[in-house]
C-alpha cells in the first residue's frame, strides 16, 4: 500500500527524465525525500527503488527501466561484491554469450550479497562484467529463472535484506547495458550520498525522541535535561548530525552541478553519516536510560534502521580509505 501511494504520488519518479516518463528533478530533490523516509524509517519497497535502484538504471541510460519503475515495478541494486563500497575488480556477476543483433541474449552468473530490498522489490539492477571484459549493468526480474533469494536475518526488521544467486539467468541484450566503470561508478556515489541522507533523516528522529525524553524525564525534582551532563552528550549529538547533514547537502550540489568534487564529497558524505550515527545511536540509547531498547518504547526501531543503513553501500572505514585513496594520501 505505501508503494502504491509513492507511485501514485510520483516519488519513485522524482529523478527520472521527462521523457522516460518521470517528473525530471535532480539529485538535491533526491536529498530532501531520502531524508523525509530515513526519518520516518519507511518500510517496503520505496527505500531501495529511490535511493538505489533508480540512480543505477539512470546513470546506465535503461529508459525502459526507469520508465517501468515510474509506472509502478519497484527495485532493488547490487553493485559490489559482499555489500561493500563499489569497486570495479569486485562487481557481483559476469555475463556470456553476445549482446549484438535481434533476439541476442545473455547468460548472468554471480552472487549479490546483502542486498537492500531484495524479496520486497519486482527488478534487481546487478553489476557485471560483459563478454568483452567491460563493466555493465542488467535488470532482471527477481522472479525470474535461476534467480534464488536467501533472506538475511537483520537487527532491522524495517526492510529485507537477502542475498541473491544468480545462475544462468538468461535476459535479453536490450535489458543489459554496457555503460563502462565510469557511469557505474556515478551511480555509486549518487547511491553514497542518498543513503546518507537517509542515515542523517533517521538519526534526527533519534536525536529529536532523545531531546523530547530528556525535557519529560524527571529525576532528583527537575527535568534530566537540565543535568550539564545530558546538556553535553545532547549538545554533540546535535553538532554530528549537522556536520553530516551539511557535507552530505554539499555532495548533493557536487552532483547537481557536475562538479570535480563530487567523488570525494560522496565517500566524505557516507563517512560523517556513519560516523554520526554511531555516536547518535549510542547516546540516543543511553539518554533514555534504557528504556529505548525495549519493545515499549519505538527508538529501539530507528536505532536499528541507522546501525543497518551505516554498513550498506561501503561503511565508514570504507569511506574514508576512499577519501584517502582519492586525496593521494
């Protein structure tokens, strides 16, 4: 019901092009609405078809792709090997057979590991090396032949996780594109940077419970907010999520205006968000003195949502190994 309304609504199309029949925003319209669903921690299908599928169809050019996830079809991506950051040597699939003339298709191999979606989408858009040693991307059907799913069991019970098997997936070469590294790489970062934002969106909903607590909660007489040791956890809860907020916001413009930076400022974006949400999420917890992590009270749920959301798509070691690696360091 809640992808049926996005569709409805046309979030899912927000950043595709006019003419592949979406609404033809960019990357800083992504940022805004991947904040609004971390913050409301949103289950289903939307979470993983705006923040990931949709940036990897795009940057591969698959208008027919993104047209269908306009009109209602919902999807999931792997673009790396075991989950992680994107990296060319270690895409999940390899593709055999040709991609040339009428009726051609492909065979598809590989194995996608913790793939966010997977089991609540209809599409999964997969990384792979074509017959020719290039960098591709395929969309195939989640139900499709030879296509095996194995749900992950995760501390976030908000969304699937699974791992996929792909073997002999056989798909039409109109389905495939061989777009190169380059584009893949795009649409790591514009992924990067979407969860990101929707890590930040999460922790200020913890972050805003844990404030609300702490000027209800009272001990020795007066509020425990008033206590200069709450004062001062609060304090830096609220400097981490702006200073992610702003470098996340900052990668966003990068892309919007094609900028140079914009593969620093999208792994510097995943780092600060992980970074925030580890300090976020402990003393969201700690704040309300444990009450947090019991089923009576909801900040276990957004707790959970923000551990899961700091490891997909490379966590912040990852990240900042990246920043290193692209600064010459």
């Amino acid at each position: 019901a809640l992808w049926r309304t996005a569709v409805r609504l046309d979030w899912p199309a927000l950043c595709i092009p006019e003419a592949d029949g979406g609404v033809g925003l960019g990357m800083v319209e992504l940022a805004v609405m991947a904040e609004e669903v971390g913050m409301v921690i949103a289950p289903g299908a939307l979470s993983a078809s705006l923040v990931g599928f949709l940036a990897a169809v795009r940057a591969a050019g698959l208008g027919a792709a993104m047209s269908a996830c306009a009109a209602g079809r919902s999807g999931a991506v792997a673009l790396a090997g075991q989950g992680g950051a994107f990296d060319a040597s270690t895409v999940p699939a390899t593709a055999t057979g040709t991609a040339a003339g009428d009726g051609a298709e492909l065979r598809i191999d590989g194995e996608c590991h913790h793939v966010v979606g997977a089991g609540e989408v209809d599409d999964l858009a997969v990384a792979l090396r074509m017959p020719d040693g290039t960098l591709g991307l395929a969309v195939i059907p989640i139900d499709a032949a030879g296509v095996h799913l194995t749900p992950v069991r995760s501390i976030d019970f908000t969304r699937a996780v699974g791992h996929v098997r792909l073997d002999g997936v056989v798909v039409a070469a109109g389905a495939v594109a061989a777009c190169g590294e380059g584009a893949l790489r795009a649409a790591a970062e514009e992924i990067a940077i979407a969860t990101a934002l929707e890590l930040v969106g999460t922790c200020q909903t913890i972050f805003d419970t844990t404030v609300a607590y702490a000027k209800e909660r009272v001990q020795f007489g007066v509020p425990i907010g008033s206590f200069q040791a709450v004062k001062h956890k609060i304090a830096n809860m609220y400097v981490a999520l702006e200073r992610a907020r702003a470098v996340a916001l900052f990668a966003a413009a990068t892309v919007e205006e094609d900028d140079d930076r914009r593969a620093v400022s999208a792994a510097m974006a995943k780092a600060a968000a992980g970074e925030c949400q580890r300090l976020v999420a402990a003393d969201g917890i700690q704040l309300l003195g444990g009450i947090g992590y019991t089923w009576e009270h909801d900040q276990h749920m957004w707790v959970k949502r923000a551990h899961a959301a700091a490891q997909f798509h490379g966590a912040a070691r990852e990240h900042r190994a990246k920043v290193a690696q692209l600064l010459g360091l």
